[in-house]
C-alpha cells in the first residue's frame, strides 16, 4: 500500500479535517507542567528548508548536520529518501537541540516542531472527501496544552509559529514527493536516489556538484541564473528541483547542450553497430 493511502487509512479516519478558519482550544508556554516532554522519543522528519534552517542556524555545513543530527531510515515502502532528527541514544533518547529553558533552535526550529499540534495534509488525488488543503489536530495524551484557555484559528497559529515561509518553501519539493511517477509505487534507481538525497539534504554538496563539475558545460544556465543560485542557497534549493524534475522523471525543465546530445547520438549510434559482449548476450 502506498504512503499516502496508508496515511488515510491509519490516521485521518480518526481526526476530524479542518480548514485554516477553524479553531482550536490550545497553549504552549515554559508554565505548562509537561514543558519539553514532547521533546524526546518523537520523529521529526526533516524538509530540506529545515536543513538549510538549521545547519546555519548552527553554523555547520550540511553534510555535519546529516552525520551528527539526522538518521536515514530504511523502509522498503518509502519511494523516496526521508531524514529524521537523530534522538540521543540513551534511555530518555532527548532531541539534541533541547536545553532546560526549552528549543535552543527556536528561531530555526523544524516545520514539524512548529505545526505541532496540527497536522497538515494534502490531497492531489481524485478524492472529492479530501480538500486540497486540510489540518487536523494530534492530541498527545502527555501534552498538557489542551487544558490551557487559548482559542486561535488555524491561519492564527501558521501565523505565529512562521509556518507560511516554511509551506511556500514546502511547495516545490511537493512538486517532487508528490509527482505522478511515484503513483504507481514507482522506485527511483540508486543512482536518482543519490540525486534527490544531494538536491534535497545536501545543499552544500549540491552547490560543489553544479560549480565545480562539468555541469554547465552540459545544461544550458544563464549567467543571471548561475549567479542567483551561486549566491543564494534557497535559489539554489529551487534550481536544484528544477534538475530533479529532469533528471528523476524525465521533464523538460533543463536545457540540455547541443553539442551533448550530439555526443550522446553519436554513443547510441555506436553502440547499436558494435557486436554484443558475452556479459550483454546474458
Ligand atoms: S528541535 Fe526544538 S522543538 Fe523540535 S524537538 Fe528539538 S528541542 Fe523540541
Ligand atoms: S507536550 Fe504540549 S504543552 Fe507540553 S511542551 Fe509539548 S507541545 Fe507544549
């Protein structure tokens, strides 16, 4: 079964959808008696925004923040690779960014720690029941915040927790989570795996991967362009989307050199005349 159906099977037949006008009865603030228990033992995936966010936050690369804080789990239902914060691996396995007056990344907090205690989902698919946009509450039996006197509508609560500049940023790797290749529980091959991990997880590879390999020399950039994304790594998350939908599903959204496809021709052509070896007889 795919993600997204087992999602609506498992979890959103038990939670009433809700639009942004909707309201809800909540609090979060150092006073509450369950402050930062909701802090430890819980996954927390991260969008490739969240990476940015917090590697500079913390002023590491990408790569650091991957090998120090992040876990990739392997299931052999998920299309595509996800991360989540790594837990201390101790009896209490606390998220590492948690101090005694609460998140010591506030500012850059991950949109998951952010949204909580919304839930959010989309529906692409031919499923009238689903508007296009829908929240939903996670009530957490530890989580003491719903006995606190504080109504505020959905759009309220995405305001205040700065969750809009997150979901404009969410929108384009939607683009590539959501694309009809993985409808047919398609899997990517290794070597795209590798590509949508680089794009989506390894900014700072992905920056060393365009500039200093012959990337240029085979896709046609402006130099407005090359300058953009050499300058600004949100420009270069979205440029680096944009090579995904080339490179993973096959879209025209690059320009590839003429002198490439010649060469690429000129392969095939090749290879069509020479005689098969015994290893491709096979
Ligand atoms: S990142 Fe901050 S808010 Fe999120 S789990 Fe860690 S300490 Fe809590
Ligand atoms: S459990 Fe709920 S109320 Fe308590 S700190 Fe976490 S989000 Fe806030």
């Amino acid at each position: 079964m795919r993600e997204i159906d087992r999602f609506k099977e498992e979890i959103l037949k038990d939670y009433p959808k809700m639009t942004r006008d909707d309201s809800f009865t909540f609090a979060c603030h150092p006073g509450v008696s369950c402050f930062n228990n909701c802090c430890s033992d819980v996954n927390i995936f991260l969008t490739p925004y969240d990476v940015i966010r917090l590697k500079n936050r913390l002023g590491i690369s990408s790569q650091e923040l991957l090998d120090k804080y992040t876990l990739l789990p392997f299931d052999k239902n998920l299309t595509y690779p996800i991360i989540l914060l790594q837990m201390s691996d101790d009896d209490d396995k606390v998220c590492p960014f948690v101090g005694k007056d609460g998140c010591q990344v506030y500012e850059d907090r991950p949109w998951a720690c952010r949204m909580y205690p919304l839930g959010m989902g989309s529906s692409k698919e031919d499923d009238d029941s689903l508007p296009d946009e829908f929240f939903f509450l996670l009530k957490e039996a530890v989580c003491k915040g719903f006995s606190e006197q504080k109504t505020q509508k959905v759009s309220e609560w995405l305001q205040d927790q700065g969750i809009t500049e997150y979901n404009e940023m969410g929108e384009q790797f939607k683009n590539i989570t959501l694309h009809p290749f993985f409808e047919d529980a398609k899997n990517l091959t290794p070597q795209k795996v590798e590509m949508f991990f680089l794009v989506c997880y390894n900014i700072d590879k992905f920056r060393e991967f365009v500039f200093e390999s012959t990337f240029f020399d085979r896709f046609e950039v402006d130099d407005d362009t090359k300058k953009k994304i050499k300058d600004d790594e949100i420009e270069l998350l979205n440029f680096g989307y944009t090579w995904l939908r080339f490179a993973l599903f096959g879209e025209k959204t690059m320009t590839v050199r003429s002198n490439v496809l010649a060469d690429k021709e000129r392969e095939l052509k090749m290879k069509r005349k020479l005689p098969k070896t015994s290893e491709e007889k096979e």
